[in-house]
C-alpha cells in the first residue's frame, strides 16, 4: 500500500481538487484507493456526498488516528491511500508528511503563492521530511514564459518540481460539481490529459527509491 499526502499551509493551493482527481484516476486504473481527509472542514468527505459510485472510499478522521485508520486500509486491501490535509496546521502537515512515501505540495502559479509555501518546505525541512516532498504546479498560466517564470521560483526552494502540471480550468471545479473528476466527466480533455500526466509522474516517482532520486539531485 503506498500513501500520497497533499499538504500546503497555504489555503486554496488545491490540495482537495488534487487529492479526489488523484484518486478518481487511480480507481479507474484499477487500484482500490481510499482518501482520508484530515481537514476539519471535511470537504473531501462531505464531497463523497455528491458521488454515486462507492469508490474511490473517501473518510474523515483526526490527525491522531491517522495511524489506525492506514492500518485499517491495509488490512481491507487498499493499494493507495491520498491524504488531504487542512491548510495552516503545522501538527497535522508533519502527521499526514510522516507517514507518507509522497509528500505534494500543491502550488498556484503566482508569486505570491509560491511565496507562501516556503512555510510548509520549511516545516518540512526542519522536520527532515523533505526528501520525500515534490511541488505540483497548479492552476498554472498556459504561456510558455510565465511557466518557465514559474518554475524558476519554484526551483528556488531545492525541492523536485513534478515534471507535469495543471492548468487554469474551471472543468476542475465544474466536474466535481457533478460528484466527478474530469477523467470521467470529459476523458479527452486537456484537463483530463494534465491529471493522467501528474498521476503518471507520480508513479514513476513512488517507484523510485528516494536514495536514488538523492543521487539524481547530488547529480544534476
Ligand atoms: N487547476 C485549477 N484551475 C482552476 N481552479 C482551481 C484549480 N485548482 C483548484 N481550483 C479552485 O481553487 C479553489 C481552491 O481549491 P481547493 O479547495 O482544491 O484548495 P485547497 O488547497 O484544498 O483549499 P483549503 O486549503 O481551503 O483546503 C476551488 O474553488 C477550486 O475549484
Ligand atoms: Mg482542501
């Protein structure tokens, strides 16, 4: 079982949008997944509402019970667990990047927000739990300069930069409008290729062993 958890001090990075497409795209393939949603304000799970297909299996739960609630999962089967976190919980930020083999940061791609998430690489830092931490560029500008802008702020932090991103797109929202993700609800979108893309690279960087992306960076 492997556990992606999305985390972001910083309110509205899209931590929740990244979080249920992440795990409606990992459902069609074909892995039983379950979102644990550690946010008070449980949008993930009050979500779950609007759904009619039973998975991907979304809960809530406290910070606390994290551990128990993952070795619920493990006994029930689950492939992948993706955690959403609340925004401006430094407790909750380091139980949810603990225990995960991913830790993604989401980003808008303005200055501000990539300002912003220094609070949370450097809760991560001090923590030593950044190794484990990549940036998920989100709700990105389409030009080519200001993506390379975007980048080049983001690099700043020393941290990987997931080698995919997600555009500006109100089908993002419009779809979990309907209880769906925009995998189902438009599969041959742009919006949908940007999710498949992110949850390809984020395979790939789950099956990497993090000794070997340490040396890819030394490297580089
Ligand atoms: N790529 C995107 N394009 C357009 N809108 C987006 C995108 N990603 C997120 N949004 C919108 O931004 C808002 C915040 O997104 P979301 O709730 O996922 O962020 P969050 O990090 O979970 O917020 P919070 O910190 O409050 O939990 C929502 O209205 C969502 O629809
Ligand atoms: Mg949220």
């Amino acid at each position: 079982m492997r556990v992606w958890s999305i985390v972001s001090q910083k309110g509205g990075s899209g931590k929740t949008t990244l979080a249920l497409h992440l795990a409606i795209a990992a459902t069609s393939k074909g892995r039983k997944t379950l979102v644990i949603d550690l946010d008070p304000q449980v949008s993930a799970e009050r979500w779950s509402e609007l759904r009619d297909e039973a998975e991907p299996a979304i809960v809530a739960g406290e910070p606390e019970r994290l551990g128990d609630m993952l070795r619920v999962a493990a006994e029930n089967g689950a492939d992948l667990v993706i955690i959403d976190t609340p925004p401006k919980s430094d407790r909750t930020t380091l139980i949810a990047a603990k225990a995960a083999d991913l830790v993604l940061i989401p980003s808008r791609g303005t200055i501000l927000d990539l300002q912003a998430i220094g609070d949370t690489v450097n809760l991560l830092k001090l923590a030593s739990l950044d190794g484990r931490a990549a940036i998920v560029l989100n709700a990105m500008p389409t030009t080519a300069a200001q993506v390379k802008e975007v980048k080049e702020a983001a690099a700043e932090y020393g941290l990987d930069i997931i080698p995919a991103r997600l555009a500006e797109r109100v089908s993002f929202s419009r779809s979990l409008m309907e209880g769906q993700g925009v995998t189902e609800t438009e599969p041959k979108s742009r919006a949908a290729g940007e999710i498949w893309d992110v949850y390809k690279r984020l395979c790939e960087r789950d099956a990497t062993p993090s000794r070997a992306r340490m040396s890819e960076r030394v490297g580089r």
